[in-house]
C-alpha cells in the first residue's frame, strides 16, 4: 500500500480499544489505520506495555453502530500491507507445495 493511503490518528479521532493481553488502553500514536473504506475501516494497534500487536476491523453499520472484529497477531505494520499486496495463491501453488512437502517427509533424517 503506498505510504500516503495511510493514516494516523489525529487528536479528533481517538480509538477507545485496550489490548486483550494486558488490559491497558491503546494510545493514539500505537495505532494506525492501515485501510478505510465507506463503511469499513482496517486498524493495526500496538501495545506499549507488552508488545502485543491486533489488527482491528471496524464496520459501520446502518444506525451508526460500530462493530469490531480483531485478532491477536504477531505481524508489524509493513507485514500486514506486504501480505496485502502478494499475489493470490493458486490452486498451482498449492500444489507445487504439497508435492514439495510430501517429498521432504520422504527423505531420511540426517
């Protein structure tokens, strides 16, 4: 993703989240929206007290009710948009992969 499609927090907008590991609140400048959309907005939140990193997904919905769906992860920023901008993977790539693993469980230990 190019550097300008990011997003920080600026002081009008302030994410109430707290990190599920330790229960300490996010700070503004530990959390990045990484994608916004028209009703969905994409956030990846860093904690400052033990490091846990979640990413966050924040629908909108009619009434202007938020819901958030996150996930623990132990991915940075510059993983999640490496990860985002990777071509799909094929049913070819699949396959090239079970053959590769099906071959090395073939071969002995050393």
């Amino acid at each position: 993703m190019p550097q300008e499609a990011r997003h920080k927090h600026t002081h009008h907008q302030h994410f109430l989240g707290h990190c599920p590991t330790c229960g300490l609140g996010y700070d503004d400048r530990s959390v990045e929206v990484l994608r916004k959309g028209e009703n969905v907005t994409v956030v990846h939140a860093e904690c400052e007290r033990c490091g846990s990193a979640a990413v966050l997904m924040m629908l909108a919905g009619m009434l202007g009710i938020i819901t958030t769906v996150g996930m623990l992860t132990d991915m940075a920023r510059g993983d999640i948009e490496r990860l985002w901008s990777a071509g799909e993977v094929t049913l070819d790539d699949v396959l090239e992969m079970h053959a590769a693993l099906e071959q090395s469980a073939r071969q002995p230990v050393a």
